[in-house]
C-alpha cells in the first residue's frame, strides 16, 4: 500500500509554534491611566474625562459670579482642546501596543497548472506559510510599543501642566489689575481734591498757576493709565475667558482677592530630588531609551524580516506534502545600517535625558529662588515702604494745607506713595507666579502637596491703606 504523507504533524508545527514562543509574553498592554496621573500631577479632586468628540466653541458659564483659581484649573483642563489631542494620542499608542501582540496572518499560495494541450488533470500547488520572524519579534515589539505608550502618558501629562500654569498666571493677572484698580480711582480722587484745592488758593491770590496746570497734566496722564490698565484688564480677562473654554463669554466674573502664599519650609535640594523623580519631561525620555533598548534587539533580526515557514502541497500524479522554509540570504544587508541608526538614537536619548535633568534642575532652582525673593521683597512693601510713604505723605499734605510748602512736594510724595502701592501688586503678582512656576517645576501642584506644600495662608486680602480724609 502506497504511504500517503499525513498534513496534521506540520500543520500542528507551524500553527502552535506562535503559542508555545509567545506564551512568556504578556498578550494584554498595560493600560496606563493619563487622566488620573494629570489630576494626581494638577492636585484636582474631580476627575478628568476625555472626550470622543470635539468640544462645543463655548462651554457652560461657570457657576455663581466669582470665578475661584480652582474652578478655573479644573475647567481649563477639563475643556483644553490641546490636552483632549494628547490624551487621544495615549489611545493612539494603546492601539499601537495591542497590534505589536497580535500574530502575522498565513499566508495561502495557491496555483492552478494546466497541461498542455488540455489533456489530462491538472496540476495543483498549495502552500500556507506564516512570518516566523515577526513571531520572533512578538515579546520585544511589545516591549517596546508599551514603552512608548508610557511616553505617551507622560507627554499628556505635561501638556496638563502646561494648562494648568498658564490659566494660573492668567489668573494672576486677572487679580493684580483687580486690585491695581482702586489704587488708581484712590490717586484720582486725590488728584481732583488736589486740583480744587489749587483753585481755590489761586482765587484767592494764595496759590499759582503753575500748581494748576501741573496738577491738570496730572490728572491727564492718569486717565490715560487708568484707560490703558482697563484694556489690559478686558484682554488678560478674554485670555482666561478662552483658557477656561468660553472664548465668546463676556468674562463679567468676578475673581478671588488675592492671598499672600505660606513660605516653603522644604530646602531647594528637596524641590530638586522631587522634582527629577516626578517630572514627566524626564520621565518620557527615560521610557523612550527603554523602546530603543528593545529597538536594539529587534535590530539583529533585520536580514532576516521575511522569513517564513509553512506547509507546501503538490499534486501531480499524486499528493505530496512537506514544510517549506524561505529566507532572505544576507550577502548584501547585514542589517548594519539599522543597528547604527538605533545606536545613534540611543546616544541621543541619552544626552537628550541629560538635557532634560539639567534643565529640571534650573527650572526648579530658579522658581525656587524666584519665590523666596520676591516673597521677601513683597514682605518689605508691606510692612515697611508703603507704611512710611503713608506718613509722608501725610505730612507733606498738613504742610501744604497750612501753605509752607507749594504742591510739588505734595505731589512728589503721592507719586511715590502710588509707585509703592503698585510695587506691592506687582509683588503680588510676582509672587503668584513664582508659585506657579515652582510648582510647575516640581511636576505640577499634586506633586508640590507631598513634598512640602505652599499653600495659601488664611492671611486676609492686602488692601489699599487709608488715605488721609478731611
């Protein structure tokens, strides 16, 4: 009896090698959450959704008429487009890591032969083949894929942060000129007190001229800062109309008055041990040299990418059947090119991670400093300079009521009484930004909380000192 070569052993070969060199591999991805790590980083108790859909131009108006600088975080991170597009591209590279783990489909060849002439059966040819160095690269593609997914991760985190700060100093801003307002309608009404002051000596024969005309050119100059300061004011209030996704509101809210920060008690080398383990900028080149790690390995099977192994079918007179190996022979492609191309890339992810560590640690360092001084140069103002200049000011207006002095030395001191007081709420804003920017540094106000927080204090809102009245 004629033996008849069976097909099960072969096919049982190629269809359960993949199982048997996968099954060390893990065939799920990690499923790293972006969201929670960019409240975690934001230090927001809602959590953030991503949207399947574009956002509407304008978002629901917040609620009541105050705008607090915690509702505008969580709503400029809840509503940013730019933040949407980077946790989409975390989907993006979850998909990606789920293709690296699925098998290459078989092949079938299949051909036909006809005789010539038509005369007699034709002949048959069946082949089945699978991609054995795709299956090879299975374990390290994967690696590498979910790599990248967790760069990914990190990049959406930063752009959270990046969010977050700018709606804060925005916010900031906001609050500044808010407060630089009645300081100026304060140095008006003084001006127009002033000015009538003047005529009234001059009708009298006990004034100049020169005192009315220089008090005029004043209270011109003044209006046209007062106007200027109100645009700056509706175009700091349009920017974070837009930050917080309602570019077309009228951005009537009113904000939070400004509140003097508590002083960091953690030294500047705490900030910058926490910060190089927490940024994500770091963090997404350390995952990046991880995939470059298993581009390396993947690398060697490069002369051998189209390799295949399979079962091949023949019948002519009669059936025959038997595995069937084809691979590419390396005389010309060593696969030397893209081993140097991902060695170069290694050597770039690893300055370009010296890169970012150095710059984590300016950042911080430089924030850090920025806060202390400014804090301390805010606490001068306050309880020193505007105090004395409060004084003088007095003194130089009893001196001109009781006409030993002309009104220059009274306006000489409210000048410089205005400049202090518009020292302080820049100081303020200063200050405000500073934190910002430290807590920006250190890898978002989440992070700043565990390694030693500066919160606000319960210190009341600074206000403008009393002025004289009659």
């Amino acid at each position: 009896m004629k033996h008849r070569p069976s097909w099960g052993p072969a096919l049982w070969l190629v269809f359960t090698t993949p199982i048997l060199l996968l099954c060390g591999c893990s065939m799920t991805p990690p499923a790293p959450n972006a969201e929670l790590a960019a409240v975690e980083a934001l230090g927001l108790s809602e959590a953030l959704a991503f949207r399947t859909e574009g956002g509407p131009l304008d978002e629901p108006a917040p609620a009541g008429d105050t705008l607090t600088l915690t509702e505008t975080v969580r709503r400029a991170a809840a509503t940013d487009p730019g933040l949407q597009a980077a946790l989409a591209r975390v989907r993006i590279a979850l998909a990606e890591a789920g293709q690296a783990r699925l098998l290459p489909n078989p092949v079938l060849n299949f051909i036909l032969k006809f005789p010539e002439g038509g005369n007699g059966k034709p002949s048959i040819e069946a082949e089945l083949t699978a991609d054995i160095v795709s299956i090879l690269q299975i374990p390290r593609k994967a690696s590498a894929a979910d790599s990248r997914l967790r760069v990914s991760c990190a990049e959406a985190v930063t752009t959270a942060l990046d969010v977050s700060a700018e709606a804060q100093e925005r916010y900031a801003a906001v609050q500044a000129l808010e407060e630089l307002r009645p300081v100026l309608d304060e140095r008006r009404r003084l001006l127009e007190k002033l000015l009538q002051l003047a005529h009234d000596r001059l009708d009298a024969g006990e004034g100049t001229r020169s005192d009315v005309t220089t008090l005029e050119a004043q209270r011109v100059e003044l209006e046209v800062e007062i106007a200027e300061k109100q645009q700056e004011q509706r175009d700091e209030r349009l920017r974070l109309s837009r930050l917080i996704g309602q570019p077309s509101g009228d951005a009537a809210w009113s904000v939070e008055p400004w509140r003097a920060p508590a002083k960091t008690t953690q030294s500047e080398a705490a900030w910058v041990d926490t910060a190089l383990a927490s940024r994500p900028e770091v963090q997404s080149v350390m995952w990046e040299l991880a995939a470059l790690g298993d581009d390396v390995a993947l690398a060697r099977f490069a002369p051998f990418e189209g390799s295949s192994a399979g079962v091949k079918a023949d019948r002519d007179d009669g059936w025959s059947v038997g595995p069937s190996i084809t691979t590419p022979v390396p005389i010309f492609d060593f696969g030397q090119a893209r081993r140097d191309k991902v060695t170069a890339q290694q050597i770039e992810a690893r300055h370009k991670l010296t890169q970012a560590r150095r710059q984590v640690v300016e950042d911080v360092r430089r924030a850090y400093q920025s806060f202390a001084s400014t804090q301390a140069n805010l606490e001068r103002v306050r309880t020193n300079l505007i105090p004395l200049q409060v004084q003088r000011r007095s003194q130089a207006e009893d001196s001109y009521r009781a006409g030993q002095t002309d009104v220059t030395a009274l306006f000489l001191a409210e000048q410089d009484l205005q400049t202090s007081l518009a020292k302080r709420v820049d100081l303020e804003q200063a200050t405000a930004v500073a934190l910002v920017r430290l807590e920006r540094a250190v890898g978002g106000a989440g992070i700043a909380a565990r390694v030693g927080s500066v919160p606000a204090s319960s210190t009341p809102p600074t206000n403008t000192p009393a002025t004289k009245q009659n």
